[in-house]
C-alpha cells in the first residue's frame, strides 16, 4: 500500500545505552539512505546490518547501526529500517528531525502496529496483544498475551467462522433458488456445529475471569470496625512488598491503592490511605461506604476482635453483604491475646455460615504476625481458583464482549433453526452471527473501535 513512511522512537524517551528508531513506509530506505554515511542500504540485502553515520548535510549526528528490512517480510509489511543509536535524548531528537526533513513524517500513536493490521500481517487481537505483552508485569500475564499474540483466541474461532460461514452459503444459495424448495444445508449438521460454537464461547467468556484477574488484579475490600486491626493487618501484608502507591486518573479525586503481589498477581487494597477515616465505616461513617467498597471488590477481608464483637453481629455483617461472586474471608484478628485454640466464637460462626454463605474463616495476629502466609495462600488460591481447562485465556474487556454478543447471536440462529424460521430470517441471524465472530479478529470492525485501540499505544508502536 502506498503509505506515507512514518518515523518514531521506539524506545523510553530516556537516557539509555541504545536507542532505536523506527522507519516504516516505500521511503523508508531512501529516505534513511540520504541521511546516513555508510553502505548504500538501497542496495543491500533484507534482514541485514549496517555500520555507519547518521548525519544532517555535512554534519554527523551520531555513530549507528542500521537494520534493513525489505517488504513484505516485516512488521507493518512494508519497507523498514530501525536505527541504533547512543541513547540521548538529544540525539533522538536530532536523528528524527532529519529524518523529517528528508521526507519521513511522525508515527502516529500506534501507527506502526496499526499498518501491521491493516496490511494483514496480524488481526486485530493480536494487535492487541503486542500492548499487553509490552505491558504485563508477571509470569501469568506475560504468557496469557503471547499466546494471544501467536493467534490463540483468532485460532480458536476462526475455524468454527469458517465452518458457519460455509452453512451461511449454503443457505443464502437457498434464498437463490426459492422458488423450488430445496435445502442444501444439512440442518443436523449445522445444529451440531452452532452447539460447539456455544460449547467454545461459553468456555471463552468462563476463562475472562481468571484473564482479568492475572491481566488487571484483583481488588480487595478491608472492612471492620475501627481498632479492630486493618491497618496492622496491612502494614503486615505489605512488610516485605514496597507499597505502591499510585494516582488513577479519571477518579473525582484521587483514589489511593497498595498493591500486594502474590504469586505474581496484583492483589489492590483499595483506598487503604483513607482507611482509618472510610472503613471504619461500619459504624462511623456508615454501612453505605462500606457497600460502595465491597461493591467492586473481588473479595472481601472482614476483620473481627472477638473482645469487641459477637458471633451475631459478624454473622449479620456477612448476611448482609455475601454475593455470589465475592469471596468473604473472615479474619479473627488479635488471635495472641486468646486463652485457648478451640474458639466457641468461630465455632458459632462456621455453623451459622457455612455451607449456606460459603466463607472461609482464618484466625490471625496481625501485630504478631500468625496466619498470614495461611491468608496470603487463601488469596493465590482464590486466583488459581479461577482457572478453567481452557488453554485460551480471555484478557480483554472488548473480546468478552465480542464474545458475549456472539453467543447470543449463535443462539438466535438455534432458536431460527429449531423453530424452522422463514430462510430469509435464517441467513439474516447468520449473518449477524458472523459479523459478532468476525469482531475479535477485526474481520469486521470500524473506524471508531480502530481509533479507541490504537490510540492507547504509544507512539512508536
Ligand atoms: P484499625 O482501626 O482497624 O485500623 O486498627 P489498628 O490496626 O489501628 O489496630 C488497633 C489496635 O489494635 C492497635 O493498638 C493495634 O496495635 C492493635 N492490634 C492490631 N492487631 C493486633 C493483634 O493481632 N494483636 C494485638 N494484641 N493487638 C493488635
């Protein structure tokens, strides 16, 4: 394709040993062979290295290697040539000013990646995966995007797509002939393969939880009444992990979070800075704060001091707010200052809350430090909990959706099939169900969800 060549650091925009600069476009190699003294890198092989300088008329900006790649063997497809240079700043700058001016133009955030979907060299998932194998963090995260990034989640699909989109011929070339009532499709076969489209997307959108979990966390609500031991239990938690403190942006103010790695995920107590103030909630500011809290969070970590509160009361707290997807543990702090193991209190508990309210209760001394290797494993298993025998992992808020939509359209055709709706209605429910299929792969897509995933790449990319 006949596109503008693009140039951009590649790099941190930073002080570092090397830097790189991206050259993608037909230019490419003319351009960064007027302003380079060395070999005549037009004329070389692809995939090979040059010694030389990159200079701006008479003056040499810096000493570099260059990486030639000739189209269509490359990222974006299309010529390229990635400068190695002494990593300044300044030099970064220099080096992409004369590429400029010798008829380079800035890459767009994204831009790079972008050709390489739109050239065809990588569907639109996999796009997304460049992003998440440059942004995860950990061992899980790390391997969930690179098997994204070789396809899995296009692969899984793309195969029963391709089978639908047989039966979705066959049908239309019924709508041809209809006048003579004939049927090419086998419709048992066809129920078949829309009964294992179902099979696999309800086993996708099943993995979601454990892929964001790894991909984005986990949030953990701290609740309990004031002295009963939080921010000890925290400061315990987090004893040998630095705390990281971070601003989200986008918030009405700004939300302080401690995050806990553990077994290389991201476990966020959130709002722990505010904690003296907001969760001792429960009774200061109130049972609606503490909602807001549990409302988002994943599980819940309800701390008790059995001095300072009754069997009921902690039984009435997890009645109140146990859900389906929230996993309550309870916390039986100050466990040093007890008599005895056998504790009548928990007892009353575990009879009243298990199996009923599936809660797991786990008696601790956040001061002395017991028990809390015994949480943080109840909390990696909550996570490794999670995992389903689906070797895909869906990370990503807009596959899921993608997913969630593909389904039903998969069950509107079942419900067209089995009902023996009018042809005409069959291939229109096909074909929605296509487009759906076809959204994760960016086979079908538009210029609006292009621009919302490209521009949260940075330039470069
Ligand atoms: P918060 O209000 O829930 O955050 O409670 P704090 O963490 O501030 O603790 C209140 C008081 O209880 C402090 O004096 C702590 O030292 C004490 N405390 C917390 N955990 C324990 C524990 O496990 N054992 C004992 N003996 N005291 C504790």
């Amino acid at each position: 394709m006949n596109y503008e060549t693009i140039c951009a650091l590649a790099t941190p925009n930073g002080v570092g040993a090397l830097g790189i600069i991206r050259v993608s476009g037909n230019e490419a190699l003319g351009i960064v062979n007027r302003c380079f003294e060395g070999k005549n890198i037009t004329e070389v092989a692809s995939h090979t290295v040059h010694y030389g300088f990159i200079k701006d008329g008479d003056e040499q900006i810096d000493e570099v290697m260059v990486s030639v790649f000739r189209a269509p063997k490359t990222f974006t497809t299309e010529n390229s040539v990635e400068i190695s240079f002494h990593g300044s700043p300044h030099i970064a700058r220099k080096i992409l000013e004369v590429l400029m001016k010798n008829g380079a133009r800035m890459a767009k955030a994204g831009e790079f990646t972008m050709r390489a979907f739109m050239n065809g060299r990588i569907d639109l998932s996999q796009a997304e995966a460049i992003a998440d194998v440059i942004a995860s963090e950990n061992e899980a995260s790390r391997k969930v995007a690179l098997n994204q990034l070789k396809g899995g989640i296009s692969n899984e699909i793309s195969v029963l797509r391709g089978d639908l989109l047989n039966f979705t011929s066959l049908i239309e070339l019924e709508l041809d002939f209809a006048e003579e009532d004939v049927e090419f499709a086998d419709r048992t076969a066809m129920n078949m393969l829309l009964n294992r489209l179902e099979e696999k997307l309800n086993a996708l959108m099943e993995s979601f939880q454990y892929g964001n979990a790894i991909k984005n966390g986990v949030d953990v609500a701290i609740i309990g009444k004031p002295n009963a031991g939080k921010s000890t239990l925290l400061n315990a938690l987090l004893k040998e992990e630095r705390a990281i403190v971070s601003d989200i942006a986008g918030t009405t103010r700004d939300t302080i979070e401690e995050i806990l790695h553990i077994k290389g995920t991201a476990f966020r107590f959130i709002d722990t800075a505010g904690i003296r103030e907001t969760t001792d909630a429960i009774e200061a500011i109130g049972v609606q704060r503490a909602k807001e809290k549990i409302a988002t969070a994943k599980i819940l970590l309800y701390l008790y001091d059995e001095w300072d509160a009754t069997p009921e009361e902690v039984i009435g707290f997890v009645k109140e707010f146990w859900r389906e997807d929230l996993k309550v543990i309870l916390l039986h702090n100050k466990i040093d200052l007890s008599k005895s193991n056998e504790n009548e209190f928990d007892q009353i508990l575990s009879n009243a809350l298990i199996p009923e309210f599936t809660t797991t209760i786990i008696p601790i001394s956040a001061k002395v430090q017991t028990g809390i290797e015994t949480l943080k494993k109840e909390l990696s298993s909550y996570v490794e909990n999670l995992k389903t025998d689906e070797s895909t992992v869906i990370t990503n808020q807009r596959h899921f959706e993608a997913l969630q939509k593909s389904l039903q359209s998969v069950r509107n055709v079942k419900t067209a099939l089995t009902q023996s709706f009018h042809t005409e209605l069959l291939a229109y429910e096909l074909r929605y169900a296509l487009e759906h299929l076809g959204e994760i792969s960016g086979e079908f897509t538009n210029d609006e969800v292009l621009g919302n995933i490209f521009s949260k790449f940075c330039i470069g990319k």
